[in-house]
C-alpha cells in the first residue's frame, strides 16, 4: 500500500499514534525535569475544539492537535471558535515523517494563562463536499487559520516552553 493511501485511509489511526506518542513524551519530558505535578484528560470527541486538556505548573492547557507531513504543504487548518472560548487554548501541529516520528513543530497559541488569539476575524472554514449543486458552504463555527499565523518549533523542550512558559528547568 502506498504512503498516500495508508496516510487517507488510516488517517483516525494515525492521529492517535501521533496522540499517544505525544502524551507520552510530555509525560517522559517532565518526569526527567522532575515535575510531577501533571494532568492530562482526553476528550472523547472534539466538539470543544480541543482533544487534550493539560494541566501543570499552574496552567491549565486545552490543546487542539494536529498532524501533518514534515514536508506536507498544508497552507490552512480548520479551527473552532469553542476553542478560543477557553483557557489558553492553543493549536499544536507536530510535523511528521512517514515512520510517525515528529520532526518538528507549529505552534498558534499565546503565553500560559492567556486567552487564543483572535480567530474571529478569520474567514469561516468551507465544507469539503458541495451540495447537490456544487456549493460548498460555510462552516460557521470554524474558521480558517493559514500556516503563516504559527510559529515553528524545532524541539519539544520548545514544545514546552510554549505550553507552560519560559521557567521550566
């Protein structure tokens, strides 16, 4: 099976490996910087807009995940409003190769304790299919975010700065 087809045709699977092996080093990050104080709840599914809520060093995360090819050209993400609703939310791209090994970052988030960025301005996502006359329509409570609004990070101490903030050890 080509890369392509088992990228489309697994694509749920491929999100939770990508998920877990996240988790996991989050998880591993930590524990040799020896902070224990972590939380992380998985939501069943993302009508909030999130798929992770992480809570450690006092902040509280709500992080929507995304995976795409290291060398993928994805020059937009779909984004719920809900997400900006809550506490610093915030949107992870972990930049994948074929072997599922993250290769890098794309960050779109503020500081800990503040709230997303403004997404509202950004014109609403557009259904995928059209109708039974061609027309795509809006999707009022997304909103389409470009690639050029996130910030590259190349490592996941990066990752973790970004989360909790510069005094982690």
């Amino acid at each position: 099976m080509s890369i392509i087809n088992k990228e489309s045709q697994h694509s749920v699977l491929r999100e939770q490996i990508v998920e877990h092996a996240f988790v996991t080093d989050l998880l591993k990050s930590l524990w040799r910087k020896e902070i224990f104080d972590i939380e992380i709840l998985r939501s069943e599914f993302d009508r909030g807009g999130y798929d992770l809520v992480i809570s450690s060093l006092g902040v509280l995360r709500h992080v929507q995940l995304k995976v795409l090819k290291a060398d993928g050209k994805r020059a937009k993400f779909n984004v719920s409003l809900d997400l900006a609703k809550k506490p610093s939310g915030c949107i992870l791209v972990i930049l994948v190769n074929d072997d599922l090994e993250a290769e890098g970052y794309l960050w779109f988030g503020a500081h800990p304790k503040l709230p997303l960025p403004d997404i509202m301005s950004l014109k609403p996502a557009i259904h995928t299919k059209g109708d039974s006359e061609g027309k795509k329509a809006e999707r009022p409570n997304l909103r389409s975010l470009p690639r050029n609004r996130f910030t590259k990070v190349k490592t996941f101490d990066g990752v973790l700065e970004k989360l909790f903030g510069i005094g982690i050890p």
